[in-house]
C-alpha cells in the first residue's frame, strides 16, 4: 500500500466511524487531568501501514517497594494489543498528587523495575503531566537516571537513562470512534534506554515520538506515534472507555469556564 493510499484509508476509517450525528460531542470545562483508579481503561482502534487493531491501556493498583525498602502504591499502565499490531515499550509505572499531577516512578520490563532517580542513592519521580494542562505552556524536557537493584545481593546500579519531551500547541478539537472532543495538543518524544545489566543480558532502547490529543477526564483520545523500528505512523482513535465523563460537559450543556485562546 502506497503512502497516499494509506491517508486515503485512514480518513476513510475514522470518518465513518465519527458521521453519526448520535455521536456525543465534549468540550473543556476545566483542565484538571482524571484521578486515575485500579481498573481504568481506555481503548483505541489502531492503524498502522500493515494492520488494524486494538490497543488497550488498563491501569493496576500495585504496592511497589522501593530500593530504600519503601512501600507506596501506584499505578501501573498495561499495555494489551489485538490484531497483530504490536506496541513494544516498557511498562509505566505512576503516582498522581492530589492535585492531579502524574508523576512516573518507574519502568518495569522483563520482570525488573527501573526507578527514576537524581544520583545513586536514592528515587525520585518526575512530572509526566503537569495538572491543569492549562499550566503547560512552554516545552518541558525531563531526563533522569534510571536505577535498578539486584534482588539476590541488593546491589543497585544506574547508567540507563529516561527522557520525556513534551510540546503543547494548545487546543484542538478532534474525532475519535467514542466522541468528538475538544482537547490539548501535544507533541511528545519519549525513549526508555535500559543498559545490559546483571538482571539483563542485552539493553533495551524504547522510542516513542509523535502527537498526542489529550481530553482532560480521559486522558489521551487520540495519538499518531512513531514507535521503535518498524512502527512509524501508528494512528489510534479512542473506541471506549469505562471511565465516566459528566452530561454537563457536553456541548451546549453549559457555558465552558475556559476561556478561548486569545
């Protein structure tokens, strides 16, 4: 399939999918980012150039234990696919503050966790999303150190690394197989680079690059990636969700308490 034929299909695809006029439409009535629970999901319909699929994210209430033998509980964000699409990239693991902000702690890929941290001696998270998205207006780059332990004799070491760039480029409203919503745009480049290790044999290095459209009681709603090798132009469209969005914040239910952009 050629390029062009491709784009042709996509538009294709998404926009029957979003031609009932049943289709809800949700605009911004704030920009507080969900307080995410155990058993969230959210469920895109993907394309790539060689296939169609399911991609799901589900999020697990775990107790994590710290290297400093601390226990906290966070969220860990699975990742399922159907289809044949694939998806490789390591495991979040994140914590959210009171006032909404995401916070990522960890990775955990090939049964080890890799902690986020400043030096040697002790893990930190750092701000994925920052709560209200109103509050991001210029980039933010987020590099860390990551620190893995060996269970057997308690040795941990760093040297692999994380990095997190996000763009906003205000709003945006878009249409998803769920609704049309009104959004923030953000362009998002993540890697994971894990070095071979005591627990790993070979390293790991995970790429995410592209655009993510992010409805602030949901989370993203729509996303075009570029994915490690192999995987450029993976485009996913919110197809459902448990996760409950109040009637007020239906269009023309209200008057949004947001202001425009100037």
């Amino acid at each position: 399939m050629n390029f062009s034929n491709y784009i042709i299909l996509t538009a294709a695809i998404f926009l029957t999918a979003c031609a009932s006029s049943e289709t809800p439409s949700y605009v911004l009535t704030d920009s507080e980012l969900h307080q995410y629970q155990g058993g969230d999901k959210l469920s895109y319909a993907v394309l790539t150039l060689n296939n169609t699929g399911i991609l799901t994210h589900t999020y697990q209430s775990v107790d994590l234990v710290t290297p400093e033998n601390q226990t906290f509980n966070a969220l860990v964000r699975n990742i399922d696919t159907q289809g044949g699409i694939g998806f490789p990239f390591a495991t979040p693991n994140f914590t959210q503050m009171e006032n909404g902000n995401l916070i990522i702690e960890a990775y955990t890929e090939g049964g080890n966790t890799y902690w986020l941290t400043e030096d040697e001696a002790a893990t930190t998270g750092r701000v994925f999303y920052t709560s209200p998205l109103s509050d991001i207006t210029e980039r933010t780059n987020t590099t860390s150190p990551l620190l893995v332990c060996n269970n057997e004799n308690g040795n941990c070491k760093n040297g692999s690394t994380t990095n997190v760039l996000l763009t906003p480029f205000g709003k945006e409203t878009v249409e998803t197989e769920y609704a049309k919503f009104e959004t923030y745009k953000f362009i998002i480049e993540w890697t994971v680079d894990i070095q071979a290790n005591d627990q790993l044999a070979t390293p790991k290095n995970y790429r995410l690059s592209g655009t993510q459209w992010v409805y602030p009681p949901l989370g993203v709603v729509k996303f075009t990636y570029d994915v490690g090798t192999g995987l450029d132009n993976v485009i996913g469209s919110l197809s459902s969700t448990n996760i409950s969005i109040p009637d007020s914040n239906k269009s023309g239910s209200h008057t949004p308490s947001i202001k425009p952009d100037a």
